[in-house]
C-alpha cells in the first residue's frame, strides 16, 4: 500500500472520529488529508473499500447504538446528536444498518452488529538492508488467575482450527455482533474448545463473548450459549509491536507457549476442561492468550 494514501486516509479517520457529532464536509476531509476533496474521496475509497461518508453514516449510527444500548436517553435527542436532522430519517437509516428500530433496541438491548471500521495503520520507515525490526530479546509476561463460572455466547464453525480457517468459514466480521453485548464480562475472545463442549460436525475454534452465568437474555440468531466451568487459566502477553509485525510477535507467545513447562510452578496443561483463547491481537498491548491449567 502506498505509504502517502495510507497516511492521508489515517488523517481522514481521525479527523472524522473527533468529528463524529458534527457536520462533516468533503472538504474538510480534503483539508485534513492535504488533498483535494476529490482526491481525498477517491483514496479513502480505494483503501477502505467504501466512501467517506457511507463510513460516517456507519460510525455515527454505531456510536448511537453505543449510547442508546448503555444510557438512558430520549431517541430524538441521539438523533440530533449524531447530525441525523429528523427523528424520521434517524429511526430508518438505523432500522436498516440493524433490523430493529432504535427506540426497541433501547429497551430491549439486544445484540446487533456494530460497524467496526478497519483502523488503517501507517508503517514506520524501513530500516537499512540486514537490520532487523523485531527487537533481539523479547519478554512475555505470565500470570496465573481464576476464572468463576461464567457462560459464552458463541458461533460455531464447520472445522476451523485456528482463526484464519474460522475467517474462511464463518467470515472475519462477527465482532461486531459480540462486542455489542451488554452485558459481557470481557471483550470478545477467539476459543479452542475442549472436546467436550465440540458437537459433532462443529469446528474446535469458535469466536464469542463471555456474559454473567445467569445471563437469560435474547442472543442472536446462528450463535448459541455454553456453559463454562471455574477454572485456572495461565495468561501468556507478549510485548507492544508494530502494527505490520503482528504475525511474527503472535508467532513468538504462540511458540513460547507450546514450549513452555507449568510444571515448573506445580502446574499442568488442562485443554480437555476448558477453552484456550486469544485476545484480538493489539500491537500496543501485545499478543495475549490462555491456557487452561490444573494443579498438580
């Protein structure tokens, strides 16, 4: 990807999250970008895969959704703040993006699917010939927790054992749905199941959200519920990276891990009693995942 749009379509995204609540021109955007409103459109498009302001329209009903789904507020009122000039306009375009009416997803809090837009990442500059980008000692940090009974809404796939199969299978855009619950306990997760919670003809990696053990509320169609039993996991986070060097730092935890002796703290592997699962990888934080473990 050519490093001037990518940069001058970041410039775009941002501007137009600290502008989410206002007006928003395509001149603007051509100011914020340094190009020509024209310019501007026809990159942002190319590298998004959509226009400028069908992205807005999604984001802005998305952040709606946020507050209508966590604050007690008149629909009018988010209508007006999220530059929808009428009440009528504001409960179509949501109806569409989500096939339930604004004012009934407020009381109702069920889960849709959110638009999560992808958040284009500059690369830093190319190092010299030989000179490697990956830092030479790398740290993991480990941790041991208890994790309570809990349940998970999840969605099955056919026979995926990792996250690109599942992509393959299922499609990489049910986050979305699982972040919009309300009353998840975590953020979503990507789980290898042990086989006992595998039904027959189902994949051993699924995606979902874990939700309070007495969670009783609608879940959306195609996904289903389990129950998970208190446990011990074992956290393996690995350093911030790069953004472009994510699969050689999830690499390096995922080969840290298989290597990786628990009997060194009184502890074994537990795979066949509980879900391993990841975390979305963020370079920031680091890649972070874990596995189940029971005392010897």
């Amino acid at each position: 990807m050519d490093q001037a749009k990518t940069q001058a379509v970041k410039l775009i995204q941002t501007y137009i999250k600290e502008n989410i609540t206002n007006a928003i021109t395509l001149h603007e955007l051509g100011d914020a970008s340094g190009y020509s409103p024209y310019h501007a459109a026809k990159v942002f498009r190319e590298v998004i895969g959509m226009p400028p302001f069908e992205y807005i329209r999604k984001l802005r009903l998305t952040e709606a959704a946020k507050v209508l789904r966590d604050v007690d507020v008149h629909v009018i009122d988010v209508a007006f703040d999220f530059v929808f000039g009428t009440h009528e306009g504001f409960t179509r375009a949501f109806t569409k993006e989500f096939g339930v009416r604004p004012k009934t997803y407020s009381k109702q809090k069920q889960p849709i699917k959110w638009f999560l837009p992808y958040d284009v990442h500059v690369l830093p500059n190319k190092k010299e010939k030989g000179e490697s980008t990956v830092e030479k000692t790398r740290f993991i940090f480990t941790q041991i927790v208890e994790r309570p009974a809990r349940k998970a809404i999840v969605k099955r796939g056919v026979k995926a054992t990792h996250y690109f199969e599942y992509c393959d299978e299922v499609g990489c855009d049910i986050w979305g749905m699982l972040v919009s619950v309300k009353d998840a306990l975590y953020e979503p997760v990507g789980l290898w199941l042990p086989s006992k919670l595998i039904k027959p003809g189902t994949s051993k990696y699924v995606q979902g959200v874990e939700v309070p053990v007495d969670y009783d509320k609608e879940i959306p169609e195609g996904y289903e519920i389990i129950d998970l039993e208190p446990c011990t996991m074992m956290i393996f986070q690995g350093q911030p990276y790069p953004e472009s060097e994510f699969r050689e730092h999830i690499g390096y935890v995922m080969d840290a891990i298989e290597t990786f002796n628990p009997e060194v703290y009184g502890y074994a592997w537990d795979d066949d009693f509980a879900p391993r699962f990841q975390l979305e990888p963020q370079g920031y934080r680091g890649y972070i995942e874990a596995r189940p473990i029971r005392k010897l």
